[in-house]
C-alpha cells in the first residue's frame, strides 16, 4: 500500500516540475511573516560579515604596498591589530545571526506541526483510508525539519553569498579589469550546470522523500503487527521487505549524490581554474610593473574570499530543493478539503443553516423540534407490508423525530463510477427512545451504515435527520456531542483508562460519570488493576485482551449519556456471561436513548425493540425479532445458523410455507435459549 501511494505521487511531481522552487517555498511565507523582522535582522547582520570579511583583502593589499614595501614595523603591527579586529568582528556578527534566528525557526517549525496535526484530526476519515500513516508521519518529522534547516541557512546564505559575491566581483574589477575577467569567465557555465542540478535533483529528491515515509509505514506496521508476525513467524519476510526498501532508498540516496558530486565537481574546478590563470596573468603584470604586489595579493585574497560562496552554490541549491519538495509534500496534505468543508455534492441541495438558539438547546436537551420547513417529502407515517420502514401509525410530527434515514445512497469517493454503492436508496426510522438492531451477511454495508450517523462519512446522496435536522446542516461538535459510537474494532490510546473512557464525555464529566459507565460495561476489572482507573494502558491498548478493551469502548460510548447511540457490534469480544451481564445494565442505558445497534447474535439482537436486515445495501425487512423469524427466511437464517442452500433448495421444489414454519418453530427454540 504504502508503495503505491509513493508511485502514485510522482506523476504528480512531474506535472509540476515547472514551477520553480521559488514559488513553492513562497507558501511558507504565512508561517515566516510573524518572525520576518528577526529573519530580516539575521540576514543583514550576515551580509554585514560577510562584507566585513571583504575588506581584510583591502588591508592586506594596504600593508603589502605600504608598511611592507617601506619595511616599516609598526605599520606591520598596526595592520595586524585591523585583520584581528575585521576577523573578531565577522565572527561575533555570524554568532548574532546564528541567535537572532534560533527561537523564531523553532517557534515556526511547532506552529506547521502543530498545524499539521489539526488539520490530520479535522480531515475525513476517507482521506486516512487512502494515505498510509507513515507518509504522514514522515511530513510531520523529517519534513518539517529539512524547512526548518532551510529557513535556518540555505535561506539567509543563498542571499548573502549572492550578495558576497557581487561585492567581490565589483572589488576585483576595480583592482583590475583584465584579471576580473578572467575570474568571471567560468560564470555562463556553472549558471547553465545549476539550472540543469535544480531540474533533475528536484525530481529525486521528491522520490527520496517519499520512500522514507514508506519505510517510516513499514517500521510502523511491523511494531503495531508485532503479535501477528511473530505469531505467524513471518520476521524473515518482513525483513527482506524492509531490506528491499531500504535498498531502494539506498540507491535514490546515491543518486542524490552523484548529482549533487557533479555540480562540485563543475563549481569547483572551474573556479580554481579561474583563479590560477588570474594568479599567473597576474603574475605576469607585476613582474612587467604593470601591477603592484598589493594589488595582486588583494585580488587574489579577494577570489579566494569568493571560494566559499561559490563552493557552496551546489548544497544551497540542494537543500533548497528538499525544502521544496518538502514543502510540496507539507501542502498537499493542509490543501486537502477539511470536513468542515461543507456536505458533499449530493447533500448540500438539501442542508439548511445549523440550528441556533432555542432550537438548538432542544436538540441537545431531547424535545422536539420544528419540522424542516418545507419538508413535504418527509413521509408522515412510513409503514408497509414488505416492512422497509414500518413507523406504525405515528403522525408527521412524530415521523420526524428520532434516527432518520431518507433515501441514503452511498459510494466511497475512490470507488469507480460504474461501481455499485455500498448503500442504495436506504429508508429506515428509529423513533425516540427506541433500539434498532441492525442485522445482516458480512459485506451488507452495517457498519458503513452507522459510519454516516456522525458523518465520518458524507452521504452521496439522500439525507439523514436527527429530530428532523439535516445533520449535514449541523456543525461536527454539536452532532458529535449528540451521538455517542462504539466501534466493533476499539481502539485504545495511550493515556490512562479513566482518560479513555472520559473522552467520550464533556470537560464537566467526573469520577461519578466514569463509575457509572464502567458499571454499565461491565468493566470493573479495572479496579484490580495496578493503578486503577489511572493505570495505562499503552499503545492500542494492546496490555488488555480484547474483551476488555471492548468494554473500555462501550463505557466510552454512554459515559456521556448522549441522545443518539451507535454500536458496531459491541459485545462481539465477550465471553457468555460477561455479555449477559452487559446486556442487563444496557438495557437500561437504551431506555433514555435512541440506539442503532449492528447485531450479529441474537442475544444482541434482543436489546432492540425492532430490528432492520441489510441485504445487498438496501433494507430488506423491518419488524420486531418474532416478526422476523416468522416471515423472513434471510433473517431466520442469519439467527439460527441453517444451510442458506437448503433453503434456497427447499423454496425452489415448493416446500417453503411448511419447511419455513418448521424453521421458524426451530428458531423460536434457539431465541428462548438465547433469552
């Protein structure tokens, strides 16, 4: 997975590999504008020094034509004092610069971190389903620490070596022309070599990038799988694995280098070629008096000064690209569309502005509110033999209140277009105060179901109320706050269990509230534990088995008494009696809310005042559980566990009434043990 998402960003990378680097690093200017006058303060100082070091060849061509020449001492001393001065000077100026810019770059590096990571928690869970973790860790870490470094010194140096560089050259050229020349004639060169490096480099740097967050994925798989591998004694495999991998980036690393050996190999040499030409047609001249030795050792001095900035042309452009491409792997994932962003096409002709002020405090305190102006589609009293919906004979006010599902049809956005949806045209209403079981096969669309209650999914189409409300109209806090879920699969963080279990409750939540829901989940094998509620559980929570961190979840799930309820399956890990003992204090829970509840053993089923079969992402039937076991043969099924088959034979020859009547009797059997 995680090599498909690195291959996949490469066409990418491609497409825009002709904007340059400037403008991509230009992005970074919201996050540098609060510190910009330091930065500013920071370059100046190092152009100051830098030009400060220049004027040390001034000197010396001043004490070679002078108190050299006149053989006079304390001349000698006196211009040794103003190297001593220019040098102590340079070095504190650097210094200056190296403090001026210290704290800001931290502080801008924690800010995009810190941005980063809200921005991942508001992102919609579709998005997490495509992108592998270890890419986005590596964009958190390694990323934000190569613009980091560059905002710290490719950033001010390429601007003061250009700076450098400019003032020498104008140096030389007043010392003397001809040999100034001469110094310049490799420039049309190294100019055309670094263009070419910034163009190619760009492109495997982007390539190195992303293989490291491939790795950081397989690393973090391998620690989180760590049971399974051992398990499955699959350490070798796994090792070659990362060994390809590795080697993979290995050799991107090198390539890496063998640019970066190229553009030294060009920006070294021929400078120097440059200089020992000016060094002998200097020679030359002064030899002929036409230039005096002061001159000469100036000149030279001051092209020597230039080797540095000029050396250093081919790791600033380098570092410059990583920062590029680092800042191209940052933005791609703050530009992706928050799920504050707004419902999704097929939802928004139907939203409505989020309700405010009394309306809103009876949604979240439990009366009812106004009808959806308009909402003549709104079927008043949704009953039918076939039992897809079957609200009784409630009237239209009624019909609007609770859990409402109105013609949802759902597709993941990176399914193909021609694809079935998971979910097609699904009608269902759950009153207030009543527990719905969902039933069905594996792969029905259950658990997605429940996944667009608290929009963790957008629907493609249709809506979905609560109370009448549109929840696509209401902000993700309020609609989180008053729907409380429970995933069939728990996850645990690492932070102790009484904060695990509150999270799922409001800051005013406190040890009474935590009490309550570990009794209600039938947790209290906490308190043995060896700190109680204040012992740690780890990452995933993996130190506790899995009944137990699926008890964590459900307590997290009503500590906060919310309206609405959602539960993927919830009591899959328990064993008999410690769901028995569940489901009694439960049951109680379910009397103040309204539930969906994913079954898939009839003992869960009978939490449920009635109960819903999926089939092939539509709602087969609804009724209550006798209901059901009487009229449909998929239901008594799914209960009791018969050869699907066999009754499908026994339909086709004609014997479905009477064989169906004896499974029924049969079923009826298995839900009196069950109870």
């Amino acid at each position: 997975m995680s090599t498909t998402r690195a291959n996949a960003k490469e066409p990418e990378t491609a497409n825009t590999r002709g904007r340059s680097a400037v403008r991509t690093l230009l992005r970074l200017w919201p996050y540098v504008r609060p510190v910009r006058v330091r930065l500013f303060s920071a370059a100046f100082v190092a152009v100051l020094a830098s030009c400060m070091g220049l004027v040390i060849p001034l000197v010396l061509k001043w004490m070679v034509d002078g108190p050299i020449a006149d053989r006079d001492s304390r001349g000698v001393w006196w211009g040794a004092l103003w190297l001593l001065l220019l040098g102590l000077g340079e070095a504190l100026l650097f210094g200056l610069r190296r403090w001026l810019v210290a704290r800001p770059l931290a502080g801008v590096e924690a800010a995009m971190r810190a941005d980063l990571y809200q921005r991942l928690q508001r992102l919609p869970v579709a998005f997490h389903d495509r992108w592998p973790s270890g890419q986005l860790l590596s964009r958190a870490t390694s990323d934000l620490m190569l613009l980091r470094m560059f905002l710290a010194f490719p950033l001010t140096f390429l601007l003061v070596n250009a700076v450098t560089i400019l003032v020498g050259v104008i140096i030389m050229l007043v010392q003397d022309w001809s040999l100034g020349l001469v110094i310049l004639g490799p420039a049309i060169p190294v100019l055309v070599v670094c263009i070419v490096f910034e163009r190619r480099y760009h492109l495997v740097a982007r390539r190195a990038q992303d293989q490291v967050g491939d790795l950081t994925t397989v690393v973090e798989e391998s620690v989180l799988g760590i049971r399974v591998i051992k398990g499955f004694g699959r350490h070798r495999s796994q090792a070659r694995a990362f060994r390809e991998l590795a080697r993979t980036l290995r050799g991107t690393e090198l390539h890496k280098a063998r640019l970066l050996s190229s553009i030294w190999a060009v920006i070294v040499t021929l400078p120097e070629l440059a200089i020992g030409a000016a060094l002998v047609l200097g020679t030359v001249q002064v030899a002929d008096g036409d230039l005096s030795a002061g001159t000469l050792v100036a000149f030279l001095s001051t092209a020597l000064a230039l080797r540095w900035p000029v050396d250093s042309i081919g790791f600033l452009l380098a570092m410059s690209q990583d920062a590029a491409t680092a800042t191209e792997r940052y933005f791609e994932v703050m530009d992706e569309e928050p799920e504050g962003g707004g419902a999704p096409e097929g939802a928004r002709g139907t939203a409505r502005p989020a309700p405010t002020g009394p309306a809103a405090d009876k949604l979240r305190t439990g009366g009812a509110l106004p009808p959806r102006p308009g909402a003549s589609d709104t079927p008043s009293a949704p009953a039918a033999a076939d039992g897809t919906v079957g609200a009784g004979s409630a009237d239209a006010a009624d019909a609007s209140r609770g859990l409402r599902f109105h013609d949802v049809t759902f597709r993941y956005p990176d399914a193909p277009a021609d694809s079935p949806p998971v979910l097609d045209r699904v009608d269902l209403h759950i009153r207030p105060g009543e527990s719905m079981a969902l039933v069905g096969t594996t792969g029905s669309g259950k658990t997605t179901l429940t996944a667009l209650v608290p929009r963790l999914h957008e629907v493609t189409s249709g809506r979905i109320t609560l109370d009448g409300h549109d929840i696509s109209a209401l902000p993700r806090e309020a609609l989180r706050a008053l729907v409380a879920v429970a995933f069939e699969e728990p996850t645990l963080f690492s932070a102790s269990v009484g904060e695990n279990v509150l999270m799922g409750a409001g800051d005013e939540a406190g040890e009474a509230e935590l009490r309550h829901a570990l009794s209600v989940a039938q947790a209290d094998f906490v308190h043995s534990l060896p700190q109680g509620t204040d012992t740690q559980v780890g990452e995933q929570g993996l130190s506790l088995s899995g009944g137990q961190r699926q008890r964590l979840a459900l307590a997290r799930a009503v500590v906060g008494k919310p309206r609405f309820l959602v539960l993927d399956d919830p009591l899959s890990a328990l064993d008999v009696h410690t769901e028995a003992a569940v489901e009694a204090a439960l049951r109680r829970v379910l009397a103040d809310t309204t539930a969906l509840i994913v079954a898939h053993r009839p003992s869960t089923v009978l939490l449920a005042d009635r109960v819903a079969l999926l089939s092939g992402g539509r709602v087969a039937a609804v009724g209550t559980h006798h209901e059901l076991l009487r009229t449909n043969a998929e239901y008594a099924w799914l209960m009791a566990g018969t050869d699907e088959e066999t009754d499908r034979g026994d339909t086709a020859h004609g014997t479905g009434g009477s064989d169906r009547t004896e499974g029924t009797a049969s079923t009826d059997s298995f839900e009196e043990a069950a109870r």
